[in-house]
C-alpha cells in the first residue's frame, strides 16, 4: 500500500480507525494477533556448542589435528600438546568472532522506541513500542523515536533526522498532506515517519501503517539476516595451501619410505623418517603465524585510527579493487557550514571548517573585517533567530540543535559575536518553522524599545515578502532588477551545490498587532548564506593514492545529485567521462543493466538500502573485491554483503559497526588509504613466511630423498627433523610477519582475488631454494661420512647443522620480492634477533652433553663451522641477485 498517496480520511477508512479517538482495546486485540508484535524478528539462534565445533571443520584444521597424532605417535608429546593448542584457540577465536559478529539484528532491535504515546478509547497512554498495531494513532514530539511506520496526519513544525535510514545529511519536514507522485524513494515520502528515526524539531500525530518486519526498517533487517557472509581471499587461499600441503606429504613421505624400504633401510626405521618428514612436510605452526601477523598488523591499525574486527579483513581490504564509500561524515565532515555569504551585491567567502569558530571573511582575495558594511548585522540576525547552542565535549564543538541553525551560529562567532548578544535582545513571540511556511520568525524588542521581526528561510519565500534590500548605503527600494540579480546568486549558489537561507528583518511601528498574519510582509532583504557540507581535506588526496594503486573510489550517498556531484567533482573523483545515476534510474535498470554500466559509474545519488546491496553485488560480478563505507541502518545490509565493510566509529550505528570488518575510529575516508597499505604489507608478509616454511620443508624432505636414491644412511634422523622444524618455523617466521612494507606496495595494482598462493613466482623460488638446500645439506653430509659408519653421527650433526644455517640466512632472502640485497638485513631487528635465538637453540643441542644422546649430535669443531657456514650460505648468494 503507497499510504503517501492517500489523504488523511483514506487512510483512516483503510484502517478503519478515527484519528481523535484511537482504537479500542478489543481491536488492538486482534489486530496484534493477525500482524504480530511490534518487532524486528530473527533467525533461531544456533547452539553455541555446534558453533564451537564447526570451527573445527577446516580443512586446515583437520591437517594440523592429523598432524598431532603422528607427533603423538611418535612420542613427542610436547610437540603434539603445542599443535593442539594452537587448534582449540583458533577455533575459540573463529568462535567468538562468528558469535559476534550476527549481532546485528540485536542492535537493530536497540534502535526501537521503547515507550511510546498511543491514543486509546480517545485517552492518551503510554505503553511499550512492542504492543503498537497497524491502526494506532500516535503522537511524537522533539526528541521523539519514532516506534513504527506511520502515515503523518497533524504536522507543527515536524522536523526528522533519517541520516541513519536513507543517508540523508539533513533534517527532512514533514507534512500531512497526500503526495500523488508514483514510485517515491523512502526519503522523498514527506508525509511518513519511519520506525527508528528521530524526530529533530516539532511535533505530529501519526496512524501507524506498519509494525515489525513490515516497516523499512522490517525490510532492512531481512536484508541483513538474507545476506550471506563473504568468504575472505586469505581465507581461500590457506584452504586451498592446506590441500596442496597434505597432497604432496603424503606422496612424498610415501616416496621416501618406499624408497628407504627398497633400500634395504629397516620397516621400523624408514616409518619413523616418514612421519617425522609429514611433520615437518605440514607447517603446524601456519595458522598461528597468519593469526600473529594480522593481529600485529591489527595493532599497527589502531594506531592508524582504524580497529579491526575480523583479522582476515585487513589482508581483503589489501586486495580491493573498488571502494564505495558513504559522502556524508566519510567524505565530508558531516558538519553543515557557511562557506559563502551574499551581501550588499557581493559575494564573501567565508573560510574554516565545521563547528570550529577560527575562520576569516574575504571579498575577493582581500580580508574582511567587522566593519565591513552589514556583515555584523546579517550574522547578528542569523545568531538571534536560531535555535541551536554551540557545545564543547571532550576538547571539540558540537552543535546541540539544527545543524543550519549550528551554521549560522559558528558564521557568526567568526565574526566575533558571542551568545551574550542575544541577551540584549528580548524575545516577545516566535513564528516556527515549518515545511509549508518555510521560513521562521522572531519577533524581539532591543534595550532602546524598539521591535523588529527578523525572518530567515528559502529565497524563494522571503522575496515576494520582501519591500526592500539593505546595501552599503542603507535601505533601499527592490526593484525587479534587484530581485533578479538576488535570484542569479541563489543559481549561483546552487550550481556550488550551496544549499541557500535567505534572511530579512523589518521594523515595527509601535502600533502594530504583532498577532496580525502581515506581519512578516514588507521585509528588508538583507542577505543570503550559502551552506554546505564541506569534503575532509585529506580525502582528495587519498582518492588520488587509491587511483595509483588501482583503486577505483565510488561516492554512494542519499543526498541529492546536483550535491553529490558538486563534492565528487571538488574531490576529482567524478573523471570526465564518468557516470553518476540517481536510485530512481536504478529502479528502472535490471540487474544486468547495472552491470553494464557499473565500470563507468563513479556516484550515485539519492540510493535506498536495496539500491547499495544492488551496487556492491554489481561489482562483485565483475570480479571486484569491493570495500564499502557506512554509517547509517541503511548501510549495513551492504556493508556486510561486501567482502570488507568499513563502518564509522564515531557517527555510525551499532548496527552498522557489527555488520562491519573494520571500524574507522575517525570516520575518515583517508584512514582507508592507509588500511588498504597495511591489508597489502600483511599479504606480502604472510607470503614471505610460506615461502619460507615451505622452501625450507621441501629442502627437509629432498635431503632424505636424495639420500635414499643415492643409497646413502639417513642423514637426518626422526627427533632432528622435528628440531629442525621447532627451531626454523617458529621466531624467524613471525618475525617476517612484521616486516616493513616495501617501498613500491602502494604502485602496484590490485591483487586478483583469484590469484593462486603460489603466483607471482612465488612457487619457482620455493622449489628452486628448497633443492638447492637439499642439494647442499646431503654435500655437508657426504663430504663428513665418506663412507665410515663410525662417523656416521658426525655427518648426520654437521648435515642438521648445514640444513638449519641455509634456512636462517634464506629468512633473510625472503624480506624482498626482488632481491636479497635490495633491503637492509638489520632493517628488521626483530628477524635479527630470531635468527640469534634459533643459532642459540641450535647450539645447546649440539654443545650440551646431556642432550647430544637424545638428538644423535656431537661438538663440531671452528673447521666444521666454515664448511657448515660456506654451504648453507650457496642458496642465498647464487640467488641473491635473482627477482625470480
């Protein structure tokens, strides 16, 4: 039912209510039971305990269980319990992560009036939001939430704040009467209230038309609860690693045990090298290490003003294509100013930004000063018929009352004046706005007596009630040229997307009934203000660095096109040849129209929350990973259906933050920027620590390999190998996790989603350096046995020796895409130190007579060291020059 579209006496008959009396008891009854009650439903909960052991389905996680029962077979016990650890708090952190993560619809729920005024049996009561039916009048005053969707049938004044329903920066009026136009986006149905929004400025009485899950608000929730949750890159990539891992294990664990076999090496012997070799095939420690560099990563974002909620969205935001972003308060700074003003034929620009009161006036390029003609009594005025208060919370201002009544009061403290002016001026009566008078009245009476009405709203109103215009010299008659040279500037100022409050004043002779209905006539114009929304000055920049890196920024805003258009072009986000489209153009488009479009598209304008989800999906079918910004109730369906929602931390809903990856604790558009540096750093650093793991796994399983090919004992023996694994996979790793950016991160292009873990050259350098040091491991082992089993446990020592060192001076390799010598080795202290601790642990078990039993070692000597250094060094240097 378009309830905008039917008069006051329709709606009632529709509902079969009357407007002074209310509903009965008995039908509110009834109409209870037939549409249930008065709330945003949700799914059934599902069991905490199945969403615990659903952590545990992952195919990663079903390797690394695997893998702590071969420890556990083997008798390392310590080994197997650390595995386990690592298992139960990964899946404690997915755990309570999925647990949070589907509060939304809790949070949506908070937004719910819960006490509101319905006429009964034609008393006024109080009773709970949740016992509201279809059919109840309510009555809704300043500071008022709304309790459901009503049809508006008394208006005084009626103002509501529906920023967080249909991204509306400004106040919308409200009025009671039909709108016959077809197909009216939520935010142009002037004549309905909307359930959770704030009613900002006068009252109303309104017929409830829609409770529950038939209210827009109803109608976002479902699109929450029907939105599927977005599987991450990092996360695809890992369980597609943890398949290639546990495959190539096993063939190759296989291998060597058939081989060792066929050798002649006994059964018992060759099971316990297999194993030991699936251990150290299968890096157990991965998903702890990915879990420390994005927590590490985390950190270094929320000194970047940014908190992260999900540690896989920074990797994703890493490899965003488009990001679309909300205007108001991510943009912008979703602080209404007067930035140009009209007055006395000329135009003054006005500097400084939001509710800050440092600012200048200037005509031309030269400053203005307090003196200039009729600058203090235009801002005078404008401070004298408002509202609103200036307030001071936590070191910074804010605006307690209309945002442009706020911007006329901070205009004027720019100037100077001061909140005890108004004192010198006694108030006797005042005409309220409303959306059919569009303009508001004060009647006051100054310290000499004397009464004047000042009046102030749109152009279009005060002119035909205006008799004269005030200039540089004094008061003077308008004429036809004058009003039309006044109505050029109101164009003018629009096309700056400049939204125009003209302001009058008129003296009143003694004489006159301050009640009579001309009193508003016979103005004098005094001047216009201009106002906007002004952009943040970082964001442009930004958007810049985003388009380096190949990032497409798109404006998505509920706020009018010619504005939209006006900021995007001030940003340079809008190119020449760039799209901008309206929602209602988009409820024209099918899906596939959309995505016809959608590359060349950079705003849209005027959007619902179903218009939002439309966009993001449209460039998700194009293969994008899209980022998407927000604040408002209307953006979390969106957000959550994006492979990375980034809400406001200051301005945004506890919705909107739930539904979210990311939290900008700034609302700044430019604190993206430097997400998407650090979400790439932490790719590049996660794919430095598998190069490492792996190259070093694979030259641990090729030294056994070749040993049996070649007929020779084992080199290494089962409790080294996992020594090995202890002492190269755990510092060294999570130190290259917080290794620095390099310095060409943010030049690239987007990462392709699709892209294997293995790309860029990544599988090449992991089997070329893993051969090479298997290769020189099994030449320290050949040239120390020659053939004498008497120093067989010297070989073995010097080959476990050989091997370690080759993999400590590769960490040192893997910092860089290009080359080893292309980045300072000291340039990561961390990864200094890890190797030392890893030399150290190496050391005990070769120096410390009480452990050489247990791992088969003995003392080598200064000589041994050289051979050991000098071939463990050979990977690193022959490559060392090598950007494959």
């Amino acid at each position: 039912m378009k309830w905008y579209q039917l008069d006051v006496e329709k709606v009632e008959q529709k509902l079969q209510v009357i407007s002074n009396r209310g509903l009965n008891n008995k039908q509110a009854v009834e109409r209870r039971k037939q549409h249930g009650e008065n709330i945003l439903e949700s799914k059934k909960q599902v069991s905490n305990w199945i969403l615990f052991f659903k952590q545990f389905q992952d195919f990663m996680v079903l390797v690394l269980l695997a893998a702590t029962l071969i420890a556990g077979l083997l008798g390392e016990y310590i080994d197997a319990i650390a595995i386990m650890v690592i298992v139960l708090i990964n899946g404690c952190i997915g755990f309570f992560q999925e647990q949070k993560a589907e509060n939304s619809l809790e949070k949506l729920k908070e937004l719910s009036a819960p006490i509101a005024s319905v006429l009964r049996e034609k008393q006024w009561e109080k009773i709970s939001s949740r016992d509201i039916v279809v059919g109840d009048v309510v009555r809704i005053n300043s500071g008022d939430r709304i309790p459901a969707d009503i049809r508006i049938i008394k208006s005084n004044g009626l103002e509501t704040e529906e920023s967080a329903l249909t991204g509306e920066s400004l106040p919308v009026s409200k009025h009671a009467t039909a709108i016959t136009a077809e197909n009216l986006d939520v935010q142009d149905q002037t004549n309905m209230g909307f359930m959770g929004t704030m009613v900002t400025r006068g009252s109303g009485t309104g017929v409830v038309v829609g409770t529950g899950m038939k209210t827009v608000m109803g109608q976002i929730a479902s699109l929450i609860e029907g939105t599927k949750k977005t599987v991450t890159p990092l996360e695809m990539k890992l369980a597609e690693l943890g398949k290639i891992l546990i495959v190539v294990a096993l063939l190759l664990t296989v291998l060597v045990v058939g081989v060792g076999v066929v050798q002649g090496h006994p059964m018992y012997e060759m099971f316990l090298a297999g194993v030991s070799l699936a251990v150290a095939a299968i890096p157990e420690g991965l998903p702890a290490i990915v879990t420390v560099a994005l927590s590490l990563g985390v950190q270094r974002m929320i000194r970047k003003k940014a908190i992260v909620r999900k540690l896989s969205a920074v990797e994703t935001l890493g490899c965003a294509s488009v990001v679309c972003s909300d205007k108001t308060g991510t943009m912008t700074e979703n602080q209404m100013t007067v930035k140009e003003m009209y007055l006395n034929g000329e135009y003054l620009y006005v500097t400084g930004d939001g509710y800050q009161t440092q600012g200048d006036f200037f005509l031309n390029k030269n400053k203005v000063e307090r003196t200039h003609p009729n600058l203090e009594t235009m801002l005078l005025y404008g401070m004298i018929c408002n509202h609103s208060q200036l307030m001071v919370k936590k070191g910074k201002n804010f605006i307690d009352g209309d945002p442009t009544d706020g911007a006329l009061l901070v205009a004027a403290r720019k100037l100077g004046l001061h909140a005890d002016r108004k004192e010198d001026y006694h108030v006797i009566k005042e005409l309220p706005f409303d959306s059919d008078r569009k303009r508001m009245s004060i009647i006051v009476e100054d310290k000499n007596g004397m009464k004047m009405i000042i009046t102030k709203g749109a152009p279009d109103v005060l002119l035909p009630r205006s008799t004269y215009y005030l200039d540089e010299n004094g008061r003077s008659l308008l004429k036809k040229e004058d009003t039309k040279e006044i109505e050029n500037a109101v164009y003018h100022m629009a096309g700056k997307a400049l939204r125009t409050i003209a302001i009058g004043v008129r003296i009143l002779p003694n004489n006159m009934d301050i009640d009579s209905t001309i009193i508003e006539n016979e103005l004098t114009f005094i001047g216009l203000y201009g106002l906007m929304d002004p952009p943040r000055k970082e964001v442009k920049s930004a958007i810049r660095e985003c388009k380096e890196a190949g990032i497409k920024t798109v404006m998505i805003t509920g706020d009018h096109a010619h504005t939209a258009r006006a900021i995007a072009s001030h940003l340079q986000l809008l190119p020449e040849n760039g799209l901008l489209f309206e929602g209602k153009q988009l409820n024209n488009m099918s899906d596939q129209e959309l995505e016809n479009v959608i590359e060349d598209a950079y705003v849209f304008a005027r959007v619902t929350p179903e218009h939002k989800l439309r966009i993001v999906k449209a460039f998700q079918n194009k293969g994008h990973i899209v980022a998407m910004t927000g604040d408002g109730v209307n953006d979390a369906p969106a957000i959550k259906a994006s492979d990375i929602g980034i809400s406001m931390g200051i301005n945004g809903t506890d919705v909107t933050k739930e539904a979210s990856s990311l939290v900008l604790m700034d609302d700044n558009f430019a604190t993206i920027k430097s997400a998407i540096n650090e979400g790439r750093n932490i790719y590049e650093n996660i794919r430095k620590f598998i190069r490492y793991l792996l190259a070093s796994n694979v030259g641990e399983i090729l030294v056994m390999l070749f040993a049996m090919l070649l007929a020779l004992p084992l080199p290494l023996v089962p409790v080294q190998i996992l020594w090995v694994n202890l002492v190269t996979d755990g510092l060294p790793a999570m130190a290259l996790g917080v290794d620095k950016a390099e310095s060409d991160v943010m030049k690239r292009g987007p990462r392709n989603p699709r892209e294997g873990i293995f790309s860029r050259g990544l599988g090449y350098k992991i089997v070329s350096r893993g051969i090479l040091i298997g290769i020189v491991t099994l030449i320290a082992f050949m040239v120390t046995y020659q053939n004498n089993t008497e120093h067989l446990i010297y070989a073995q020592t010097t080959a476990f020796a050989t091997l370690v060192v080759a993999q400590l001076i590769h960490v040192f390799d893997c910092r860089s895409e290009h080359s080893v010598f292309a980045r300072n080795p000291f340039g990561n202290m961390y990864l200094v130190y890890a190797v030392i601790s890893s030399l150290l642990l190496l050391f005990v078990v070769i120096y410390w007579e009480p452990l050489q039993p247990i791992f088969h070692t003995t003392s080598l000597s200064i000589i041994d060291w050289l051979l050991v250094v000098g071939l463990g060094a050979i990977p690193t240097v022959l490559f060392g020059y090598s950007k494959k």
